[in-house]
C-alpha cells in the first residue's frame, strides 16, 4: 500500500499541493501535447505507407499508457474544482 | 556484437532508471515536491520514448513496464483531495494505475497465466495467503500503525476491508506480474529480484523510515522467491491483500484496543 499512497502524498493531496503548485495544469498541457503528438505520428505514418501496420499501431499505442491517466486526472481536476467553486 | 551492446545498454538503463527513482524520492521524502515531480515526469517520457524506438526488441516490454514506477507517484502527487472522504482517495489513485497497468500487460503480451492467475494447488496459494497475516503482525510491531481509529469506523470497515485486499492485488500486479516479469525478460533471476525489490523499496522512502524501506525490500524479495517458486501470483495477491489487512485494521483492533 506504500508504494501506491504513503503518508507524505497523502498529505501533500490534502493540502491540494498540485493545484498551489500547479502540478495538475502542467499535466493538463502535457495531456494537450499528447493528443498532438499521436495526432502527427498518425498523419506521419499514415504517408509512410510501406511501414508495417503492426509497428505503426504499436507506436501510436504507447501513448495511450500516458494519455489514459492523465485524461483520467484532467477530467477529475476539472469537475473537483467545479464542485469547490459551486460551493 | 551488436546485439551484447544493445543488452549491456539496457542494463545500465535499469540501473540508471533504479537511481533516478530513488532521487526523486529522496525529493519528495524531504518535501521537494515540485523536484521530484519533474523528476519523476522526466523518467516517465524518457522511458516512453526510448519504449517507443525499441519496439519488437527483447527490452522493450521493460522499458514499458517501467514506466508504471514514476506514474504511481505522478498519479499519487497530482490528485488533490481535500474535502475528499479518506476511504475514496485510495480508489481514486488506484484506479488509473489498475487501468494503466492493464494496457501494459496487454501491450507486453503477458498472458492470465504470467500474472499469475493459477487456481490450482489450492492449499498452497492459501498457505501463501496465511503468510501475509504473520508478516502483516510483524510489521505492526515494527510500525506501531495508529490508522484504527479511521479505518475501523463501522460503516466504512466493509469498504476498507476490499480495498485494502485490492491495494494488495494491485501492488503485486504490477511489482510481480508486470515489473518483476518484464526484469526477466532481461536479466538473471537474480537480478531481477533485487533491481525489482530497489524499486519496491525506493517507492517507499517518502515514510522517511529506514526500517520501513528495509522491510519493503526484504519483503519483496521473499514474494518474488515465492512467485519463482510457485509460479503463480494467486497466492500473493491474498498475501499482500492479508498482509495490509493485518497492519491496517486487525492488529489495531486487537492490540490498541479499538473494539
């Protein structure tokens, strides 16, 4: 369990260090420039017709190993500070 | 030639990419959040990115696996949680790390079978199981964990329970199903047990507890003999699952009189 959420991660969590820090809006851009990243790798690989259809998909496909999680963040980020200004 | 080049380089990555955690944990241990953050960033698009032009070559399911090291903590740091009910914050970080390490599983082509999900030998997936009680009462000797008060409160205690257990699958998927699989891809059995159990046990530095660190280590190297020797992770999952149950909820129950 301390590998995932120690006491220190907690407290920084807490205490909403990544919105002071602004932790949770570098993740948002570098979300943004993933999206464009697989955007221009696809458009590439796309006219390099002769590459193998395995290795392109498989290129393309280690983005979403960060696209994922960090969609995931950005989407609770966006409706936490949605449910603090509401209050 | 070429190919002893291409080994030794990713040899020395592992050992690069085991010091670069272990700096940024240093980090964070000592309140330098925003650091480590950048640190750990770093290591995770440098990982990818060198995954990415290793593809269909033997290391590239361990540059992919590791990247799942500096994403626990990326996820772990970026999520604010105040105002957030404590028993809800470990679900929403282990979400994406169960979803993340379930792309990178499939992206390795590890099989149920190499993350260990073997339900035969019954009886020895259980005794394995019945360990992680002892060492969980060993730890809570060590540690002392006053955390009772929060997670015995009756209407959350169900909760707790299978989220605990889960917090214990998930660690075991990813330090022995993916991680610990991924190192033997590429080196010793030998190796791979404690360049596994460094990142184990460098994850846990941010206790700021020397002891802690150790146990973490001795721990993961008595669960990757296990895992070397059965073959299965079945046993583990209960084990790891018994073993935070233990530290967490039964033995401040018992010994601090919480009932």
């Amino acid at each position: 369990m301390d590998t995932i959420i120690t006491r220190s991660t907690e407290a920084f969590c807490r205490g909403n260090v990544s919105s002071v820090l602004i932790i949770d809006l570098m993740l948002i851009l570098l979300l943004a420039g993933l999206l464009i990243v697989q955007e221009f790798l696809e458009l590439n690989y796309a006219q390099r017709w002769l590459l193998q259809t395995d290795t392109k998909f498989n290129k393309v496909k280690l983005i979403y190993i960060a696209k994922i999680p960090f969609f995931y963040i950005f989407l609770y980020v966006f409706f936490y500070q949605a449910l603090q200004i509401a209050k | 030639m070429k190919h002893t080049v291409v080994i030794y380089k990713d040899k020395l990555f592992c050992w690069v990419f085991s010091i670069l955690v272990f700096t940024a944990e240093i980090f964070l241990a000592f309140q330098n959040i925003y650091t480590s953050f950048i640190l750990y960033l770093f290591i995770f698009i440098s990982s990818l990115t060198i995954a990415s032009f290793k593809y269909q070559q033997p290391a590239y399911s361990l540059y992919v696996s590791l990247v799942l090291v500096p994403l626990t903590r990326i996820i772990s740091i970026s999520i604010p949680l105040s105002g957030i009910p404590e028993v809800f914050e470990c679900i929403v970080v282990s979400i994406p790390l169960f979803i993340t390490g379930a792309i990178v599983a499939k992206m390795v082509d590890l099989t149920y079978t190499d993350l260990g999900f073997k339900f035969g030998k019954l009886h020895s997936r259980l005794l394995t199981g019945l360990l992680g009680i002892l060492l969980g009462y060993v730890r809570f000797l060590l540690f002392q964990s006053g955390k009772a008060e929060i997670y015995a409160a009756p209407e959350v205690l169900i909760i707790w329970i299978l989220l605990l257990m889960f917090l214990g699958f998930l660690e075991e998927f990813i330090y022995r199903g993916i991680i610990y699989n991924a190192f033997l891809s590429l080196l010793s059995k030998k190796k791979a047990v404690y360049f596994t159990s460094f990142l184990y046990a460098a994850l846990t530095i941010s206790t700021k507890s020397f002891v802690n660190v150790l146990f973490a280590f001795i721990i993961s190297i008595i669960f990757c003999g296990l895992y070397n020797r059965q073959k299965s992770l079945t046993g583990l999952y209960l084990a790891h699952g018994l073993m935070n149950l233990t530290v967490y909820v039964i033995c401040p129950l018992i010994f601090n009189n919480r009932f």
